[in-house]
C-alpha cells in the first residue's frame, strides 16, 4: 500500500492532520505520522518505507532522500522550499512541490501586526504613530505580497510595489501603484515589507546601500527569509541612522541587533507566519491533494524541481 508520510518537528493543527489522515486514507493510501521529532534518526527511519512525504519547514536533505528509498514525492506545505534539496531530489527521481498561496493571508496579517507593535511603541504605554497615511513598499508582489497590499489599504496606507516578474497592470488593477525599480521602492516608502526568496540573486540584497535610501523613521519587515539580509551591513547603517527599525519573523544569525538595538527590532521567538490553525489546513489538506493527484493522475502543476 502507498504510504503517505507527515513528517514535522512543528507540528500541524490537530484540525489539519485529520483532514490530511481523512484524504489520504480515503484514496486508499496509508497514513504515518511523525511529530515533534528531536533527533534526526527518528525521520530517517520514518522515511524508509514511505512513497509521499508532507513537511513543514523540515530539511529534506540528500541524507533524508538516501534514506527514502520509496519515496516518489515529497510536498513542502508552504510557499517557500528551500528547506528542499531539489537537485538530490531530480538525481533521485523525486519530485518537489510546494503549495503557493496557503499561507498567504496569515504571513500578510503577521506583517501587519508586527508594523502596529513597533508603530505603537511595542505597547509600553508611550505615543505612538499610525500607519494611516505612511508608504509601504512591497518588494515582490506575489501571493502574500498581494495580503499585505489589500490589508495595509484598509490601514489607509499608501501602497508601492516592485516585482518584474509581475506585470504592471495587474499591480495597478489592485489600486496598488507599480515602480520601475528596487531603488524607487526604497526611496519612496517609509516601511518596505519583504516577500523575495532566498537564492542566489535575492541573498545578502537587502543591505545597507539600499535601506540608506529609504525616508526617515524607516521601517524594514521580514516575513521572507533571513538570508536575504546582510546582517552585518545593516547593523553598520542601525548605528549611523537611529530611526531605521528592522522587524522580522525570522530571528538573525548576529546578536548584535538584541544586544545594541533592542528598542528598534522586534524579531519572533519562532517563525509565525504560517501559524494559524487556517493556514495549517489549508497548506497541509493542498499537500494532501497533491500528492494524490500526482500519484493518481501525474499531476505536475506546483512541481519545483526539474
């Protein structure tokens, strides 16, 4: 029987591992779960048997897929994959997915939430600002980037996005307004909210030369990847301007922005984007469905490696 494996150290929602349980097994495949696992032998001995194999953040590496003899397809329940060795992945015959736009709306609401903590002076009793009126760039108007436009226009914010992978009238037909370049983005809006991948291109990007550019009481927001920041750059620049504020969902390699700058970063204990229990189903019961439409029908639509 064609074992379905979910495999996560941050587990699902309660809600979204039945409804993955239900799908599965409605499809006449087998269920297996691992939760919460501490030790990295656990998942390699999960792995062995299974055909599908569900993740969350977890690393797929060549040693997980050396393991996985079985294995036919591996879904990361999520937008971003880079938690996926995609080229061990093709060598094995593996395919890799992900789930584009699950997790879209709770990233965007994080966003928001966190620009209203530190606009509000995280809560401590003192007058803050309103984001009612200010600039916010979008860099990268995807899925979540999409969120984040439709929700800070509801703030009553003015909203800016650079992306030239998007076409300009899809940008302005959202009543957001489209600039030609990275550093017209940058230039123009007092907060910027980060949507790029981490890859060769986008890694280390975001330093200090480009947020220089950026109004006074700038504000940059990470809900993407660490790696795109060029920490020790962008600690340079928090030392030169005492209005730029860094708040992200990802907590950063260097000690410094805690130890030197505590009143202007705010990072999560944990990465949250994803942590609602609506994100959980919708991401994990999309993972569930593709990876039965593949099995079934060779169904190919979010594959991310070749």
């Amino acid at each position: 029987m064609t074992k379905v494996l979910v495999a996560t150290e941050k587990p699902f929602a309660k809600a979204a591992v039945e409804q993955i349980k239900a799908l599965v097994e409605e499809a006449g495949f087998e269920f297996a779960l691992l939760e919460k696992y501490t030790d990295k032998q656990q998942l390699l001995d999960a792995v062995k048997d299974a055909a599908a194999l569900i993740v969350r953040s977890d690393k797929i590496t060549r040693e997980v897929l050396d393991a996985a003899k079985e294995l036919k397809i591996v879904v990361r329940a999520g937008a971003g994959y880079d938690n996926l060795d995609l080229e061990a992945c093709t060598e094995k015959g593996v395919v890799a997915m992900n789930t584009p736009g699950q997790n879209s709306n709770a990233v965007a609401e994080l966003a928001l939430g966190m620009m209203v903590y530190m606009a509000r002076n995280k809560f401590n009793g003192t007058a803050g600002t309103e984001l009612r009126g200010k600039k916010l760039g979008i860099h990268a108007y995807g899925n979540v980037g999409y969120y984040v436009a439709k929700i800070a226009k509801g703030f009553g914010m003015e909203v800016y996005a650079f992306d030239p992978f998007v076409a300009k009238e899809k940008i302005v037909a959202d009543g957001v307004t489209a600039v030609d370049t990275i550093d017209e983005l940058y230039s123009t809006c007092q907060y910027v909210s980060l949507h790029i991948p981490a890859n060769d291109q986008t890694k280390k990007s975001i330093n200090a030369e480009l947020l220089s550019k950026m109004p006074a009481k700038a504000v940059l927001v990470n809900t993407a990847r660490k790696e795109v920041i060029d920490e020790e750059s962008v600690l340079g620049l928090m030392a030169e301007r005492d209005d730029l504020i860094y708040i992200s969902d990802i907590a950063p390699d260097s000690e410094g922005f805690l130890n030197n700058y505590i009143d202007r970063v705010f990072f999560t204990p944990k990465k949250m984007g994803a942590q609602t229990a609506e994100a959980n189903i919708n991401a994990g019961v999309a993972a569930a469905k593709q990876i039965i439409a593949y099995i079934n029908d060779g169904v190919e639509t979010f594959r991310v490696n070749k």
